[in-house]
C-alpha cells in the first residue's frame, strides 16, 4: 500500500499475487492494533474505506454490495431470524443490514478488535449506521473463534461470518472445528454463511471453502457477485444449512419487507447469484476425484 497521508490524493493499492487493486485517495487515520494495521482513508470514488493490513474491506459508496448479499438470503431463509450471531463484521454494516428485519430480537456481534470498532464508528458511521444504538444489537470485543466454542448447542437461528481473508486473525475461521460449531450452535432450520472469497483472486481457498461446508453442513453453495473494490471485483458468499438449502427460498413477507431499501439484493438478483456458479467451479466441487484428493 502507498503511504499516502499528504493532503492531496495520490494511489492506495492492495497488492495480491502481482496484481494491484487501487484507489485515489487520502489517509486520514492508520493505527496499529495487537492483531493489524487499521487504516482509514477517503477516496475520490467511493467515499471513505477501511483497509485492514494494507487490504480492501469496506467503503462508503459500494459497502452495499457485500453487505446486502451477505446478510438478506440468510435472513430471508432461515426458519426463524430471532438470535443471530455474527462474528467479525467491526464495521457495523452487516449488524445494519441484520437489524432492518424486525423479526431479530437479538444481534450478538463479535468482533476480535476494539480499534476497528472505534475507527469505523469515528470515521465510517453510515456503515454501521443506527445498529450502534440499536437495543437490539450486544457487541463484544473479543474473540469469535472461543464465543463459538462456548456457545450453547441450537443457540443461534443464524451465523454471519464477517471476516477478512484467510491470513492473521482471521485464519481460524476457515476450518473445519470451528465450521463443526457453527453447525452445532444451529437452531434446526438454521443458516450459516461466511464470505468465500474470490473465485478468481483466491480460486483454490474459495473451493476448499465450499467443499469443507459440504461435508461439515450437508447443504452448501456459493453464490456470486461483485465488489468492485476487492481482488478481482468477483466475489462470493457461501450459505450452508443442515436441513435443506432453505436459502434458495426468500421469505417473501421478509423479502419485501427489506428489498424496497436495498442497492444490490432483490429476491432475483439472489436467484442469479446462486445460478452463477462459473462451469470449471461447477465441475471440480462436483468431481468425486477432486473430492477424494483434498480430503485428510
Ligand atoms: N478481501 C477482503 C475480504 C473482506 C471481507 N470482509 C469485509 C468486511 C466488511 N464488513
């Protein structure tokens, strides 16, 4: 990333794999926290974002791309939306989207570093928006991999997974234990999602991550969009559940309720998500021998 803190705007890029992804922009504030450099700054194109280690997570004008598609196809899918959990998330976006359903009694938002809370609710407070008032919402700083843990068994109706990539504090959340309580914390009719990766940037890591929620869940799929801010622009979103894949099913009171207020998601725009899944994808998650190969 350039270290520009100058006043006017010069290149801030997330380096991947040889492969720059930037922005125009400023820095206005960059901490170190224990677990990794926060920085905030505020581009010509999209507003204010956060990078945390030198890589995209969020912004001001294109938050809702990620956001939406995260939250609603679990909200919309699960039996019951009453506890949900997410863990990760600092930014208060994902709690914002979850709190516009008025079937959540109870938002338990985890997120391991308290400096991300504090520079995006001084910085970005349209991201989390009214959820850090909301009564709904109970934040905890701490950490997300031992709240599973210990949670009890059919606790939570649904479980976000909010993190940043598979490096640093975030690598424990790509797993099979912890993917096996995530399992167990599920109320019957439940449903996990966790950010996937790009298909393209971070091909084989999103594989391994539809796969082991295949064996871990029983029902898994991912479904596509876009962050344009991200490697590639190409994202995904992988929903999991026990029973059936209640996620391809909107709620259509749900629905409504929320897609009148959204940029991006719509009970459509979900569909062709899920039906995007590009062919070679297709043809390795459903290949008995790429199955045998990646598994012990
Ligand atoms: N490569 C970036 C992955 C980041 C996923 N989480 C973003 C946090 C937005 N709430």
């Amino acid at each position: 990333m350039s270290d520009n803190n100058g006043s006017s705007p010069g290149w801030i890029d997330e380096h991947l794999n040889g492969v720059r992804y930037g922005l125009e922009a400023t820095v206005i504030a960059e901490q170190s926290s224990p677990y990794q450099r926060v920085t905030i700054i505020d581009s010509l194109a999209y507003g204010k974002g956060l990078l945390l280690d030198g890589c995209w997570m969020t912004a001001e004008r294109q938050e809702r791309h990620y956001h939406e598609a995260i939250v609603h196809p679990a909200l919309c899918g699960a039996a019951s939306i009453e506890r949900v959990l997410i863990v990760g998330g600092g930014d208060g976006g994902t709690a914002r989207e979850c709190l516009r359903h008025p079937g959540v009694q109870q938002l338990d938002l985890v997120e391991i570093d308290g400096l991300v809370v504090e520079l995006c609710q001084q910085h970005l407070p349209s991201i989390g928006g009214s959820a850090w008032s909301d009564p709904r919402l109970r934040l905890t700083v701490g950490d997300g991999i031992a709240w599973v843990a210990a949670a009890a068994e059919a606790s939570y109706d649904v479980v976000i997974v909010d993190g940043s990539d598979p490096a640093g504090p975030a690598e424990g959340l790509f797993n099979r234990s912890f993917f096996e309580h995530c399992r167990r914390i599920l109320r019957p009719g439940g449903i996990f999602v966790t950010q996937s990766e790009s298909p393209e940037a971070f091909r084989q890591v999103h594989i391994d991550i539809v796969r082991l929620l295949r064996q871990v869940f029983g029902h898994a799929d991912p479904m596509y969009g876009w962050v344009p801010m991200y490697p590639s622009g190409w994202w995904s979103w992988t929903f999991a559940a026990v029973d059936a894949p209640r996620y391809h099913r909107p709620d259509p009171v749900r629905a409504a309720t929320v897609s009148a207020g959204c940029e991006i998601w719509s009970p459509r725009w979900q569909r062709g998500g899920f039906e995007a899944v590009p062919a070679s994808i297709e043809r390795q998650l459903a290949s008995p021998e790429f199955n045998i190969a990646e598994q012990g």
